[in-house]
C-alpha cells in the first residue's frame, strides 16, 4: 500500500507562543473529491487545493509539497495570515473533507500542540496530519 502522508498547516495570528489548545473537527457535508491534473501527484493537486481554497477566504499562504518515497509532505507557511479562529476552522474542514476515488484519507487538524503536551509549532508553522493510504 503507498501511503501519502500529508502536513498541512493552518493557524491564526492572535495566538499567543504560550498558547495551547487541540482542534479536531467533524467532516461537514461538503465533500471536495480532488483531481490531479496530467502532471500532478496527489501531494502536489493537495497542496494546489488547499491554497486556492485559503485564498478564497482572504488567506495568503505559501504552500510547499514535497515526496520522498511513499511520503507526500504538505507545508502551509505564513500563518501569520490567519485572522480568526473562523478562517481556522473553514480550512481545518476544508482539509478533512478532501477525498479521492482511489485512496481513503484519516485527518487531524492539530493547534500548538498535539493534546499531549507535544509541540507542533516550528517556525510559523503548525501542523495538521493527512494521511491518504491508496485502496
């Protein structure tokens, strides 16, 4: 099984370096089925998605995708332009309702930390978990 595990990152600005909260969300009715184009990987048309959806919100992000093996690593940068908790919420459920038709997808949108104490907050950027396993 090849399985794509995907970083997304998402947070809002007016958070403090001390703060710490866990973010889970339920996957709304919205289903967003993502499609390659010809010369994309899933990493790539993810990463593709989840910035456009940002900016339709008024999130500037830079999005890096990267692959190493069976690994598709997804970065969202700038999370300085994350507003509200509103913006971080609408793209937490944006991430959780991607879906493909030949792979399923696990999800967890994570804040600064992870529910057990872990940090994910490194360099303006936090962490989400994705990960896509091919059925």
């Amino acid at each position: 099984m090849i399985k794509l595990s995907i970083l997304t990152i998402a947070l809002f600005a007016s958070m403090s370096a001390n703060a710490s909260f866990t973010y889970m969300t339920t996957i709304d009715a919205n289903i967003v089925f993502v499609k390659p184009q010809t010369d994309e990987s899933m990493c790539q048309a993810s990463s593709r998605y989840i910035k456009d959806y940002a900016q339709g919100l008024g999130v500037n992000i830079d999005v890096g995708a990267g692959i190493s093996g069976s690994v598709c690593n997804v970065d969202i940068y700038n999370i300085s332009s994350f507003a509200n908790v509103g913006q971080l919420a609408s793209v937490g459920n944006y991430v959780k309702s991607l879906k493909a038709e030949n792979y399923t997808m696990s999800s967890i949108v994570y804040g600064l930390n992870d529910g057990t104490g872990q940090p994910l907050l490194w360099n303006d950027k936090i962490y989400a978990d994705t990960l896509w396993t091919l059925r």
